[in-house]
C-alpha cells in the first residue's frame, strides 16, 4: 500500500507541466483562440490522467491482496439434566438467612440456572408433599418464572425428603442424558411420606443418577415462624434439626456430596462448587474461509485503463 504514496509525485509532475504550457504547433497568435467558447472537451482534457492515477491506485490495492474473512463456530455439547428438589416447609421461613431460608434458596437457584447453559434443567417442591412446579427445560425465562413462583404454604406442611427425591428421580427416569443430577435442599427431618429418603436413594442409584444434598440452617438456635390461636405469625429462637446422617447417606450412595449451608454466602459457595463438579462437555470447532477480493479490483483497474485509452485516442485525440 505505500506504492500509493507515488501518486503524489506523479500529481504534482502533472499539474507543474500543466502550468508550464508547451504548444505542439507553433502559431503567430492565439488571440483568435482565447476568445473561443470552452467546450466539453476543454473540461474533460484532464481525464485520462485522473483515469491513468485511479487505474494505478486500483492496481495497487490488488496487490495488497484484499480479502474477506468468514469465520464460523460449530458447538457441540454434551448437557447435564438436573432436577433442583427444595423444601417449602414451614420451617423454610426461618429468619438465619436473609431475607428467610426459601428466599435465599430462590435467588442462589436463580444464579445457578442462569450459569447452565445448554442444560435441561427442572424444579421439585415438596413439604408434607411433592409435586413438579416444573419439568425439565432449557428455557430458562420460564424456569426463573417458576422458580419465583415458589413460596411456603402452597402444600400440606410437613418434611417428607423421600417424596421430594422420588418425584425429582421419576422426572429423570426417561432421561437420555449421560449424566443426571438431583440437588436437594432441605432444613429439617424426614416426618412424612410414604417413600423413605435411603430406599429413594437406592432407586437413584440404580439409575446412575447423582444427588448432591444441602442442609440449610445455621448450627444451634434460629428464629422459626410461629402462628398463634389468632393466626398471627411470630418468631421464637428454636434448636435447628438437620438429619445430617441421612442427606449424607444419600449422597454417598448416589456418587454425590453432601453440604451445610449456615447463611447466604455458603449457601451461594455450595451452588457454585456443584456448579464447577458438574460441567457440561462442550467441543467447539472454528473454522476460518479467506475469499479473495483482488480480481474484482484488477477487473476495475483494466476498465479504468480501457476508458483512459478510450478518451485520449477517440474523444480528446491530438493532431499531431
């Protein structure tokens, strides 16, 4: 490219000689031919060397060998199908987090959906009950919308862990997926359904399904919601009740871990180590296409001599 910077002597040539003058036939006085109309002709005397200039700057630009680049991106990825099975007991309205347990819960899950892209991914609530407030998904605004949704008191109170790890295994039952994974969140004792917490685990198993179990409650007292005769909601400190010994007997048979949540940020570092233990396998492959630009400019610069030889041998030709 800095072959164009030629260009500015070849102009400055020109216009000196322009200036200079320098007849081709000598008369005794041009008088005559200086009072005379100035055609299209006398305005376009200049055009086979700005034709000549641009014939050459299209030339060089040829030879710098333009070209486009087209880059494209093939992903390929192997995703998770994960089940999240939270408890909405009673007891999740405890105030040792902030705002309580179950809000807590909601925005760490939020966080967590948004980080997996390309899986599916679902919701399970349980309590005295279980029920699916949502299968499994990639479309994560609608699983955020379900997830908000969540609240305590929606179903019979109570802490039936089994069911809430049934319900979460069956979604998973017909899942194609290479890994499945359960995470399962509760703050209290299994007192309820018909399905023991250990014998769900074994079915899971059996299913190569991981679950990872996160007890949420800070160690010794909290403040637990209590409703009097007049249905007016307190809170009064109570000794926290976690079966430690069964969330860890499900995750060691299920190939899982299992975790203590004691406050918000531990409860965030719980969501973000599962995060890092259960990547999705993404292959990637780039591929980069060069097509070549100069033809066309070479095409251009031939025209523009083609249109340069035109003008100065026909339409401006000069005697002698």
């Amino acid at each position: 490219m800095w072959l164009l910077v030629l260009l500015a002597p070849m102009i400055a040539y020109y216009i000196y000689r322009t200036l200079q003058g320098g007849a081709a036939i000598r008369i005794s006085t041009i008088e005559g031919v200086r009072r005379a109309p100035r055609t299209l002709r006398y305005w376009l005397r200049h055009a086979p060397f700005v034709l000549r200039c641009a014939a050459y700057a299209l030339l060089v630009v040829a030879l710098a060998r333009p070209q486009d680049v087209d880059e494209q991106r093939r992903s390929s990825a192997e995703g998770i199908d994960i089940m999240m099975a939270v408890d909405v007991s009673g007891s999740m309205l405890a105030r040792d987090f902030k705002p309580d347990r179950i809000t807590a819960a909601k925005e760490v899950a939020g966080k967590f959906i948004a980080d997996r892209y390309g899986d599916r991914l679902g919701l399970v609530v349980f309590a005295g009950e279980a029920f699916t407030q949502s299968p499994l998904t990639t479309d994560q605004s609608t699983l955020q919308t379900m997830l908000a949704r969540i609240r305590s008191g929606i179903i019979e109170d109570g802490t039936a862990i089994g069911n809430g790890l049934a319900t979460a295994i069956n979604r998973l039952r017909e899942s194609d997926a290479k890994s499945k994974v359960i995470i399962l969140l509760t703050d209290g004792v299994n007192n309820r359904g018909e399905i023991a917490p250990l014998m769900a685990a074994d079915i899971a198993a059996d299913m190569g399904i991981k679950v990872y179990t996160i007890g949420v409650g800070t160690r010794g007292k909290a403040p637990y919601p209590v409703v009097d005769m007049f249905g007016n909601m307190s809170y009064q400190p109570m000794d926290v009740e976690i079966d430690e010994k069964t969330l860890e007997g499900i995750a060691e048979r299920t190939g899982g871990r299992y975790f203590r949540a004691t406050d918000n940020d531990k409860l965030q570092s719980i969501y973000d180590e599962i995060n890092q233990l259960e990547k999705s396998k993404v292959e990637v492959t780039d591929y980069t296409v060069y097509h070549e630009r100069f033809l066309a400019l070479l095409l251009a610069a031939l025209g523009v001599l083609l249109l340069e030889f035109l003008f100065t041998n026909i339409i401006l030709k000069r005697i002698p």
